[in-house]
C-alpha cells in the first residue's frame, strides 16, 4: 500500500511540474533560513570543539558594583571582572574543579621586520588551555612553569602566524608586541568562539606590573570548569553567595556587588534581554522568543502551501471520488494525501540542507564573521527534518481532510 501511495505521489508530481516547482521552492527557501539560523544559534549556544565542555562550564564575564555618592545619592558601575576576586574568591570554590583567569581580547599592534599588524591579544593562565579544547597545529600551550615564571612566550592562531610570518614556520620566531617581546611556542587552529576568540595568547603573568593581581574590577574573565553538568546548579549558587559576602577594599566607593556565573546561553540572553541587572538571565524568555518567531515564520508559507495544495487537490476531485466510489475511507484518503505532501517536503527539506551547508560553508570560508567555521551536523539535520514533517503536516492535512470528506457524486463531476 505504501509503495502504491509513494508512485502514485511520483505521477502527481511529474503531471503539474509548476505547482510542485513552487512547492519546492516555497520549502527549500523557508527551511534554508530556518536551519542556517538553527547551526548559527547552536553554534553560539551549544558550541562544540574548542568551548565543547560548556555543557559543564560557566563564565563570570562582569560584575556590577555599587556605592555611596555625594549628597545620600548611589552610584553603579558595570565592568570586567578584576584578578583579585578570581584568585582570592573563585579558586578556593570546591565545587569547581578548574578556575581560569583570562583577559578579553585587546587591540595591540605587533612590530615585526618594518611592519605593523593589528591583532587581538589575551593574556591566560595555565587551567585556561585545559579548559578550553584547542587544535594545537604545531608546538605547544603555555604550561603552569610558563605562567609561573612569566615566561615571554606566545600561542598564535593558525592566520596570524602565516601572516606575521609569511613562507616560513612560526615556531621559535620572536616579535614585538605592546613593547614586550614574545618568542612564539605553538599555533593553534582559528576559533570564533567568545571565550576563544583571539589573534595571540600570552601568559597573564606577562603583564608589565603586578597591580592587577589587586584590582577587583579589571579585564578579566573568569571561567569555571564544573566536574559535571550536575554540578552546575550549585556553582551558581556558590558564585551568587560570594558576590553577597564580598569584602572590599574601601566601603566608602564600593559596598556592593552583584555577578553571576552564566552558561553560554545565559551569557548571550543577558545582552539581548538587557538582563545584567538581574539572576535571571532571560535565557528562557529568549528561547521562547526564538521558538515563536520561528513558528511564525514557518506558519505564513505554510498557509501559502495550504492553498497550493487545495488547488492541486482539486484537480484530483475525479479520482478522489473513483476512490471514494470502490470503497476508500476519509482516513485512507488523508493518509494518501498528506503522504504526498510530506514527502515532497522531505525532498525540499533534502535540498534545503544542501543549501543551507552551501550557505554555511560561504560564511565559513568569507570574512564575513572572521574565523567562524559552521556546519550542519547530525542535531541541526535531525531538527531540519523533523521542521520538515511538521511543516508537510501543517500544510496537508488541512485540504487532504476538506477533500476526502467529498460527496462520490460531486467528486464524479470534478466539483468540490
């Protein structure tokens, strides 16, 4: 019956070659859009390669202090996280099992054989590399020696070091950076990721002076490396405590502090919801956001498909009632129909995941978000398909239901 059901939909198809063009295309463009902004958003969100442990990793990216002002007033200042509160409040954390103090990256420019060259720069400590997973191409990472000593040694991604220095290797090399002089130990593999992201990597103990290590707000970030998922929970709670009982330095300019340690999503949500004043991130009213527009935005072709489908239906008002004539339920005739629908949905949703690779891999390779490198993996495939059946049942099962419910005799006629 089944095989009976798949040629018969063939022979449909192939008799109006417009209407299943229009299908198609109506199809492919909507899920093209869904699944590059589906592997762009779990790309953000869920991250795999080198951020692949932030299913069990969190960040502490600011932290907001308040204080006393002039007058009875009260001030409030948003900014990076300082040194001091990760070494002296973060490491000791039991529930953590890494603690990693890391820089955001900044502009420095590098001098090297006459010529200046941009890039980003972060200064990391040693649990920095056993967190985050990076492709080490050639060489090696900083190690807790390294750091320790604050050994003028650099980590390059794979575009800088080809491009400080053209046709020849970069291990051992050495340049000139912010007036500190680097030699160059590994290369790394480009990541577009926002704890990964950057051009050079040197140790934090490179600093040229060691006020940073009093700062409670400065240019860091910190991340926390959880032993598992489950112990995510109770490092929020930790992290939130700590910014309650905080001891600072002088209560007449500071007296209060609020942070939290986010997950990649909650991360994100935070600067979309405008959430950094609060616990709670947004990170589900975000989702929820996402998850409407999406249905939206699939509904409004669906409806176009609901139409197209009455119309190629009612062509077939003759053959529905032959049908109806020997013998065939209502339900044998919905099941027929939105057989056809849903699997000229599955071979647009086939062409939409081609399209939508050929798209990812354009970004990949372009300068368009520097370093990116997306693909549509085995998730973002599973949830194109099932974004394909959904989308083959919203716009078939509608007409095929209207349809089979014909009376034989006006069916006989070819009128609906």
């Amino acid at each position: 019956m089944f095989k009976n059901y798949l040629l018969t939909a063939y022979k449909v198809f192939m008799r109006r070659k417009l209407f299943t063009a229009i299908n198609l295309l109506c199809i492919v463009l909507t899920l093209v859009v869904l699944l590059v902004i589906t592997a762009m958003l779990q790309h953000a969100f869920y991250p795999v390669g080198v951020e692949g442990k932030s299913a069990r990793f969190l960040q502490v990216m600011q932290v907001q202090l308040s204080g006393p002002s002039g007058k009875g007033g009260h001030r409030r200042m948003n900014t990076p996280v300082g040194y001091k509160v990760i070494d002296k409040y973060f490491r000791p954390m039991k529930s953590v099992e890494l603690v990693s103090a890391v820089t955001l990256a900044r502009t420095v420019s590098v001098y090297q054989q006459g010529r200046v060259t941009t890039v980003e720069l972060r200064r990391a400590d040693a649990n920095y590399w056993k967190i985050l997973d990076f492709t080490v191409l050639s060489g090696r990472v900083p190690s807790e020696d390294d750091v320790a000593r604050g050994r003028f040694v650099a980590v390059l991604n794979a575009t800088t070091a080809a491009k400080l220095f053209p046709g020849s290797a970069a291990l051992g090399q050495k340049f000139s950076a912010g007036g500190q002089t680097f030699e160059v130990i590994g290369v790394v593999e480009d990541e577009m990721h926002v704890n990964a992201y950057a051009d050079v990597w040197v140790p934090v103990t490179t600093y040229p002076t060691t006020n940073y290590k009093n700062e409670m707000n400065g240019d860091f970030t910190a991340l926390l490396l959880a032993g598992s998922a489950a112990d995510v929970p109770q490092i929020r709670d930790e992290v939130a405590l700590i910014a309650k009982t905080m001891q600072f330095d002088d209560p007449t300019k500071w007296n209060e502090a609020n942070f939290w340690a986010d997950s990649k999503l909650d991360l994100f949500a935070r600067e979309i919801m405008g959430s950094q004043d609060e616990a709670d991130s947004g990170a589900g009213r975000l989702l929820a956001l996402i998850a409407a527009l999406m249905l939206v935005f699939m509904l409004l072709p669906a409806l176009n498909l609901v139409n197209l489908n009455m119309g190629r239906i009612m062509e077939r008002s003759s053959e529905i009632g032959v049908r109806k004539a020997f013998g065939a339920t209502s339900a044998q005739l919905v099941w027929q129909l939105v057989i056809e629908n849903i699997l000229l949905c599955v071979v647009g949703g086939l062409i939409g995941l081609l399209c939508a690779q050929g798209i990812l891999m354009w970004i990949s390779n372009s300068d368009l978000i520097p370093y990116t490198k997306i693909d549509v993996n085995l998730a973002v495939f599973g949830y194109g398909m099932l974004i394909t059946i959904v989308f083959g049942l919203l716009s078939g099962v509608i007409p095929a239901w209207k349809m089979s419910r014909l009376d034989p005799v006006f069916a006989l006629k070819g009128a609906a």
